[in-house]
C-alpha cells in the first residue's frame, strides 16, 4: 500500500483466522458522517462493512465483456466496479482498520462475508 493524500483512503489490514497477518490494502471509505442524507443514523460498523463491500466484490469479465456473476456489459457499468453479486475476495479473513475516516473514528475489527473454504 502506497501513500495517498486522499483523507478517504483507510489501511486495512487482512488477518487469516490463525490471526497470522496476510495482507495490507488501502480501502476507499464511503461515508465519513455519522447521519445519511435521510438523517437517519448510521453505525460505524456498517459503513466499514460497506468500504469492504465496494473494495472486496469486484466485476470479473468473461469473453463476451459481461460480468460473470451480474451480466452487466463492461461499457454499461457505473463509475464503480464493485458487483454485488460477485463473492468476495478474502472471505472469512479478519479485517482491520485502526484510524477509519470517520467523525467518531475508532479502531474497528469485522470478519469478511463468505466462506474461507
């Protein structure tokens, strides 16, 4: 993970389940208000949950240019990669961030959707 003078860019470091460290990404966070534009609250937890989301399913093409797991044709996709339909990269693996770009910031430790088999 390289610098970056983007405040939204977060380190997150991938542990296996041994606890033995795996990898160091740098992760886009996605909201840094505590309210969304409702107004209505949103934890901490959930919007670290959705930065992995985004950074961890991604859109893989076939031969045809269509996503595997959604079908969307790569000249038809959003300015954002992420698929929801795709699995997720590192499952089952611990994800950490100590300083999350947030206004309540604090370290934050979730494990990452799927399975690790």
């Amino acid at each position: 993970m390289g610098f970056s003078s983007d405040p939204h860019m977060v380190r997150v470091d991938f542990f296996k389940t041994s606890g033995k460290w795996y990898a160091t990404e740098a992760v886009r966070w996605v909201q840094y208000s505590v309210r969304d534009d409702g107004g209505n609250v949103v934890l901490i937890h959930d919007v670290f949950l959705k930065s992995l989301a985004e950074h961890l399913q991604k859109h893989s093409f076939d031969d045809t240019d269509h996503c595997r797991h959604c079908g969307v044709a790569a000249g038809d996709m959003s300015a954002t990669d992420h698929c929801q339909k795709a699995p997720y990269q590192l499952p089952g693996m611990m994800a950490v961030c100590l300083e999350p770009y947030h206004e309540h910031a604090f370290p934050l430790m979730v494990m990452v959707p799927g399975s690790s088999t």
